[in-house]
C-alpha cells in the first residue's frame, strides 16, 4: 500500500516529488499513453520498489501528474492574479503569457490542455480532476474581474465569472493554435479581442 503524502518524511517528500516532476516531464514530451513507469523510474533516477512504495500504478501516478501541473501553471501566475482588477493589470498578465510562450519557442502549448486531450474521454476521475485545474484557473482571473466590478469599473450588466471564462477560453485556443504555428500571433489576437471586449464593458 503506498505511503499518503501526507505521512511523508521530508527525504520521502523529496522522492515522491522527484517522481511526480519526472513523470510530467516525460508525459508532457512523449504523452501519457507512450510513457511507462519504467520511462519515469529511469528519468527520476529511483528504483522500482520507489515508485511502487509512493504510487500503486501508473494511474496514480498520472493524478499527481494532473495536480502537480495545475500547480505548476497555475501558482506563477498568482501575483499576477492580484493584479488584475485594472485594465493595466490584466494587460500586464496577457504581456507575461506572451513572453512564456517566446520563452518557448511556442512548443509544448498548455500542460493542463495536454493532458485533458488525452484523458477527458477515457478517464472520468480525470476528466473532473482536470475540470478542477481549469475552475481553478478560472477562478483566479475571475477574482480581479470581480473586483472592478466592485469598484465600478465594469458596467453593472458585466458578468465576471463569463467574462473570466471567455478569458481562459480565449487563451486556451490561442495557445493551441500559437502551438502549432511555432508562432505567437494567435495568442496575442485572441487575447486582444477578448481584453478589447472586457474594456468595452468599462465604465467611462
């Protein structure tokens, strides 16, 4: 029976981590039904007997997967999330998401995304683990909206959480499409348009 994390020693701590950071690694790069826990052992640089001791089989292994990428996406962008009750703000996160995918060369696209394709159709604990990811997310941009709403910026007749929606739709497409097109053009217009409508529910 695998260890809780909970229950974990800090060098336990430590390992599980280990694992779970090498099994996103190698399933973000080769995809989750080509990896093997045999691909994850070798890359986290552990034994059998390791994996097994923290993790019952690969299915485990693929929910932290799931939740150490929302993390992972999802807690850089937090300082960012607290700004943005102003325009200028929402600005400057839409400029950050940019320069991530620059950073990247455009490749990869979102790991959270990555993963709902191939699990949201095979795997219902996945799927509603994953719908968390992205409620979650969408929960952090729909926080600012609601603030301007609060202080009058937004219109009364403006709704925060469709509009944190349209948000997180518009950047999830954009980033598909920046994806494959190695460019970050779609991105930026999706983006744009969607910022470009939410100003428009400014008051003046």
């Amino acid at each position: 029976m695998p260890i809780k994390p909970g229950t974990l020693t800090a060098k336990g701590q430590e390992t599980r981590r280990r694992i779970v950071a090498a099994a996103a690694q190698v399933m973000f790069e080769n995809g989750v039904a080509s990896t093997t826990v045999e691909d994850v052992r070798v890359r986290a640089g552990v034994s059998n007997s390791q994996v097994y001791h923290y993790f019952d089989d690969k299915t485990a292994l693929v929910r932290a997967v799931i939740e150490y990428q929302t993390d992972a996406v999802i807690e850089p962008q937090e300082e960012l999330f607290a700004r943005l009750d102003t325009m200028a703000g929402l600005r400057q996160w839409r400029d950050v998401v940019v320069a991530r995918q620059r950073e990247l060369d455009c490749r990869g696209g979102c790991p959270i995304a990555a993963l709902t394709t191939q699990y949201a159709e095979h795997d219902e604990a996945a799927r509603l683990q994953l719908a968390h990811s992205f409620a979650r997310w969408s929960a952090g941009l729909r926080a600012g909206l609601a603030q301007m709403h609060a202080n009058g910026v937004l219109r009364p007749e403006a709704d925060p959480e469709a509009l944190a929606l349209s948000l997180l739709a518009s950047l999830q497409g954009g980033l598909l499409m920046t994806q494959l097109n190695r460019d970050t053009a779609p991105l930026e217009v999706a983006l744009d348009s969607t910022l470009a409508y939410l100003e428009s529910l400014t008051v003046r």
